[in-house]
C-alpha cells in the first residue's frame, strides 16, 4: 500500500504587510540613528552627553515619524480599498446580470472555457459574490488587505529596536573610539537584518545583506565627512 502524503506549501504572501514595514523601521533605526550619532561625533566639539541626547532625540522622533508616516500611507491604501469594495457592491446590486458577465469573461481570459467559467462565476457569486470580485476582478483579499495600526505599530517598535543598537554601542564605548565602534556595531546589524528579512521573505539572503551593508555603510560615512567639516568650520 502506497502511503498517502501530505503536498504542503509553505508561501510567504502573509508576512508582506508587517514584514516590510518591520524591516524598514528596523533599517531606518539602525541607519539614521547611526549616522546621527557618527556625524556628531564627527564633529569633535561634542561631548558623551551631547552624543547620547542626539541619539536618544533621534530614536523618539524616528519612531514617531516612521509611526505615522506608515499609518497615514497605509491608511490611505485602506481608504482606497474600501472606496473600491463599496463600488463593486453598488454595481452587484445595480447590475447582477453585467457583473456575472464580467467575471465569466475574467475565467475565460485565464484560460477555463466560456461553459466552465459561467458555472464558475455563477457558483461563486451564489456563495459570496463580493469576495468573488474583490479578489478576481479587484485583485483584493484578506491575505493583502491594508492594515494601518499593525503597519504603524510594527514600524515604531522595529525602528526604536534598531536605534537602540548603535545608541548602546556609543556609550559603552571610550570616546575616541565612538564613530569605529558605532559603525562596526551598525554594519553588523544591518547585515543580520538584512539576512533574516530575505530568509523570512524567501528572498536571496547574499544580495539583501549586500544592499543593507553597502547602503548602510555609504550613509555612515556620508555624515561622517558632513560632520567634520562642519566641525573644522565652525
């Protein structure tokens, strides 16, 4: 007897809402944060205190931008979703016999034949008829819809976890050595990201470290040369 199996797939669609918005919060709190701290440090006129308050001034705002910067876009995308559903439901009621008709000619585009998809179309709309079309004429679902607070909250918390890292790095380290140790510490973070994103998105893990860290280090040392020559002209 042939033992029966379980064919399992494991697709990663879900993660797309918090994922990215928890790896670009992540991202920007470790960068912004870092090259805040690099650049002030730069400048040699400040003093641990000074670093630590441009660090920590750093991280609330960050937060608090990412946080509503996410929830004001992903908002938006709500709105529009929702604009969208109560206008397939209008027609569904206005015009049952046209939306039939539409999303028959939507399975035969993809390949059923017409006698096969009118069933199809019929059965579906007999079942949920709003679902049908939001998910096959709309391209919209449950699995993708917008969702504002957890986008927000997901990009507040990964940004403040990030902007922790090289604000730690700082203060423990001797003053003279503050910009090597924040930049080595934020390198090493960002391709850490870098690596668990584009494994949990199931993305190559080689090519998301090697943008994070490029980029990462490219900043860095942008406002590293900003703050010495603000700091050699003042």
């Amino acid at each position: 007897m042939i033992p029966r199996t379980r064919h399992r797939e494991r697709h990663k669609l879900d993660r797309i809402g918090w994922l990215r918005a928890a790896v670009l919060g992540a991202n920007d709190g470790i960068l912004s944060t870092a090259s805040l701290l690099v650049g002030v440090a730069s400048a040699g006129r400040a003093g641990p205190g000074d670093i630590m308050i441009a660090g920590v001034a750093g991280l609330v705002a960050g937060a608090m931008s990412m946080a509503a910067g996410e929830y004001v876009s992903v908002r938006s995308q709500a709105d529009s979703e929702k604009a969208e559903l109560a206008l397939e439901s209008r027609e569904l009621r206005e015009d049952p016999r046209g939306e039939h008709k539409e999303l028959t000619e939507i399975y035969v585009r993809r390949g059923l034949d017409r006698e096969l998809a009118d069933r199809v179309a019929e059965q579906l709309m007999a079942h949920d008829a709003l679902e049908a079309h939001a998910r096959d004429e709309l391209g919209l679902s449950v699995t993708m819809a917008a969702r504002p607070l957890q986008a927000a909250a997901a990009s507040a918390l990964s940004f403040a976890s990030g902007a922790l890292l090289p604000i730690v790095a700082a203060a423990l380290s001797a003053r003279d050595a503050v910009t090597m140790v924040t930049v080595a510490v934020s390198l090493v973070a960002l391709a850490i990201l870098g690596a668990v994103s584009a494994w949990t998105g199931g993305a190559s893990i080689g090519r998301g470290v090697t943008r994070i860290v490029f980029w990462g280090a490219a900043a860095m040392a942008l406002t590293a040369v900003v703050g010495r020559l603000f700091g050699v002209a003042a």
